[in-house]
C-alpha cells in the first residue's frame, strides 16, 4: 500500500506518519517510509538519524533527471536509491527527500521530480507499507509526488485554517489520482472539537486522536511517540492504523 | 520597513503577520500584507475577503515573466499589482501570490518568481510597511522570496521541531542578505517552554506570547484575534510590535 499523508502545517502529520510506521513494523509489515519535507524531521518520529538524503546526490539527479536544455526526465534510474541512501532499523526504511542547502540556492523542483519518479517506480509487495510524510500546505499536490496513491489521510487540528486547507487538499488529492481519501482529527480536547471538524470537512473521518501532552513531551525529548505505552493518542493511533489496514 | 515572518508550520505565523499588520494600520502606518502561503490563510487573520490572486492573472503572469525557452525573466514590470489586485481596508492592503489550481498542475515557481520582482521592486517610503506571511518550512528561502528584506520574525513554539526549522531558516536567512533576524516565541504555557527556545535557538528572541484560548476561538470564528481586546496574546504582540518598529 502507498500511503500519504498530508495536511496543514503543525497538525501533526510527522507524528502521526512516524507512529504509522513503527506500529506496521512492530507487526512485522516491510516499511518505508520517505520523508518529502525540506524541514527533514520524519526521522526523529522514528527514532532514526536522517540518511544521506537523496537531495545531495547531486550528479545522480542532474544525470539521472535533467536532459539537455533544463527540462526534466521524469523516469530517472531508481533501483539503487532505496537501499543506498536508507536508514534501517529491522524491516521498517527511512530515505528522506533533502533540503534546501542554501538560501537562494532555488527551488526544490529538482528533488521533487527525482522523488515523484522513485516513488512512481517503486512496486510493493502484499504487505508492504509506503509511507509518505510530505511538506506543510498543497505545493506536492501540484507537484503531483503522491500519483496514484493507494490512500491519503489528511490531518486535521479542530481550527477553521486546518479545515479549509484539509478540503483544499481533498480537492487537488482527486485531480491526481488518488485513490481515497480520508481524514483523522488531532489534538481534540472536546466532543464540540471533534464535531466543528466533522461537520466541515468534505470527506470522512476514520478517527480521532485527543491532544496529549506525551506528545509534547516525547518531542523535546526526540523520544518516539511509539515509545510510551500508555499514551492515549498512542492509542488511537494504532486503532487508525489498524482501520487503515483494513483499507487495503 | 519590509518585514517577513517564517518559521514551522502550525507555530502561528498567519495569526501573527496579521496581527502586526492590523496593529500597524491601526497606528496610522501604511501596510501592505502579502500572503505567499498557496493555502491563502492570511485574509482571515486581517478580516478580509482574499483579492484576485496573483497566480490568476496567468496571462499576465506569463507575459510578464516566461522568455522564450522556459526561463524565468526575474524583473517583470510589477507597478500596476497592488492597486488592481488588492483587498483593502483604510490604510491596510493584503495581495495573495495564488495557490494551487489543479492537483498535478506544477509548482509554483512562476507565482514564485513573479512576487519576488513585484516585492523587490516596491519601495517604500519611512513609515510604510511590507509584512510578508510565507508558507511553512523554508522552501522559500530557496526561492529567496524575501531577499535582503529588513528583518525577518522566526516564530516558534515549544517544540524541537520548530527550534529545528527555526535554526535552519535563520542559517539560510543570513545567506540571502535579510539585515536582521529575531525569534518570537509562541504559544508558552510554562518559564521552562520559554527557556527552552531560549536555550535552543541560534539567535535573539524579541518577545514570547502565552497560549491563549482568544487565538483558537478566533480561529473558529473566523475573528481576527486584533478584535479580542482582552487577549494576553495580542497585548504582548502590541509590545513585539512596538520592539520591530523600535528596529526600524
């Protein structure tokens, strides 16, 4: 299954990709998950450090997707990337998308069509899990990273801006062929919250995560949500992904 | 004085850019707010309908910028936008720079580059302000959207993500000639929150607002917080306001 999840920044979407993640590895699934985000911070869900990201294999990208004349190849060699430029920790991969390295050092076009085309190429067994972490906002809509993905959750935090940019995202998520959508709400501390998102988002919901202070916590330490037993968002994040797996 | 705001995503960039502008125009100041966020949240923060995007007047936009061959021409005559394509309110302005139309449709370089020129090219008398609300993360830093603008605000909020994505926007700020960086911490519940960021942060922090309810009711409400005038959180953006305008 390729999954993706998006959403407005801060909703909490690393968070949740990271715990999706470790959860699926835990039950013994293959997992990759790719970090498309130029904050880079996918890994410290994880538990990993950030591989070499794929960004800084500068020649490989110019020569694998730049033709002459500046345009991009969109079908670059990718059977090597995976295993080359990953973190491991037993079945569960991490490759990351890469930075910008210097400021008005451009755009991240280059990266982004390098990764939509690894993506694109890579083919998943039954039982396998991609899991894409993409930037705050829409900009990988138009990019079109997430073609044909087998599913996207979109993150939503009980606020008006969360809710239009989740139904914005809905929107552009059909015009790129993916194949369904659904939401989750995060950081609910009232019934109230959890109807305000229900009631304004144009898709379904599969689930809810309350606000959790484990989740604070768990940042300042880059200590993995997944390692706290006993945290209710913890919780509901397995409940979601075990719906999302029935999905597939 | 030409004034960016950047930072993590979710840390409160929108709230706070349209904050300052209010507080400014309310002053008497003239103030130009420019959302480059494609998911166009400013407005709702100043309490105005968005304007025609740029991004929309493609006709233009193309003329404008596209030479022959696919290139961008970085100087477009720009001196007509903000007349035709603002929403205004006394001496407040807001333009928006566009979103994404069409899941697939391509990035937004173009739009990209097209603001940058419209924003280089405007100057502005004393006591005239630009406030530049920019999308998550620090892709536009790489498009050097904000190139040798006067002082940039990074936002961020107790978490070490956020002190992360700060510390990498104030390192690529510094490489596209911005003059001046301070931090603003947000949504602080505890002294150690502040500390932390404090701590964790490569540059000088200008001021810190608490958590407040007003900012997530007004969210819901679609009210700008400038109208709670109860609000801890706009009182103390008051005295950040005053400490910028003690910069310029």
């Amino acid at each position: 299954m390729k999954l993706v999840i998006s959403g407005k920044g801060g909703v909490g979407k690393t968070t949740i990709s990271g715990t999706i993640a470790l959860i699926l590895a835990e039950k013994g699934k293959q997992v990759l998950a790719v970090d498309s985000d130029p904050s880079m911070n996918l890994h410290s869900s994880l538990g990993l450090e950030n591989p070499t990201p794929i960004s800084e294999l500068k020649e490989l990208i110019n020569e694998r997707t730049v033709m002459e004349g500046g345009a991009f190849k969109l079908n670059p060699k990718v059977d090597d990337i995976p295993t080359d430029f990953s973190a491991k920790k037993d079945n569960l991969s991490l490759i990351v998308m890469g930075t910008v390295d210097k400021g008005g050092s451009g755009c991240i076009c280059p990266e982004s069509a390098f990764l939509k085309a690894l993506l694109r190429h890579l083919v998943l067994k039954k039982d396998e899990f991609l899991i894409l972490d993409t930037e705050a906002g829409i900009e990988h809509l138009g990019r079109n990273i997430a073609e044909k993905f087998d599913l996207m959750v979109v993150v939503c935090e009980p606020s008006k801006k969360a809710v239009d940019t989740a139904n914005r995202v809905y929107k552009l998520s059909k015009e790129i062929g993916i194949k369904k959508v659904v939401g989750v709400a995060n950081k609910i501390t009232t019934d109230a919250q959890e109807e305000f998102i229900k009631g304004s988002l144009d898709f379904k919901l599969i689930g809810s995560i309350p606000f959790d202070d484990t989740v604070i916590e768990g940042d300042m330490q880059r200590r993995p949500l997944y390692t706290y037993p006993d945290s209710q968002a913890l919780k509901n994040i397995k409940g979601i992904t075990k719906t999302i797996q029935e999905i597939d």
